[in-house]
C-alpha cells in the first residue's frame, strides 16, 4: 500500500525566465522549466528521485520570509 506525503516546494522565476522548483525538506532536490505545467511534472519526478536515496525527512517547513537588505 502506498502512502501519500505531501511537500512546500518553492517556486521561484530567475533572469532567464525560467521557473526553478525546490524543496526545503529534501536536501538537493531541485528542477526547473520554462512553464510551470511542465515544472510541476519535472519536481514530482525529482521528489521520487530523492525519496528512493533519502530515509526519512526530518525538517519541517515554517515559511518563507522577504528580507531588504541595501547593496
């Protein structure tokens, strides 16, 4: 029987225009696409990817916070 294990995955768009997935809970386990619709089929493929290696997931996601800082 499988289990459903739900993740916050974070979505960020870079210079390029590309749209770059990645998961707080699973160290490393990142992708990225040019549409979301196809950013979404990669980051569930990388999420099963990283769940065959990595035992357990231990880190539980608080947030995401927006800091400013002057350069």
């Amino acid at each position: 029987m499988s289990t459903i294990k739900e993740f916050n995955v974070v979505i960020e768009k870079d210079a390029d225009g590309y749209f770059v997935a990645s998961l707080p809970a699973l160290r490393g386990c990142h992708t990225q696409a040019k549409s979301l619709d196809v950013l979404m089929k990669r980051i569930r493929e990388a999420i099963a990817l990283c769940l065959e290696v990595e035992e357990s997931v231990s880190n539980e996601f608080v947030g995401i916070q927006r800091i400013a800082v002057t350069a």
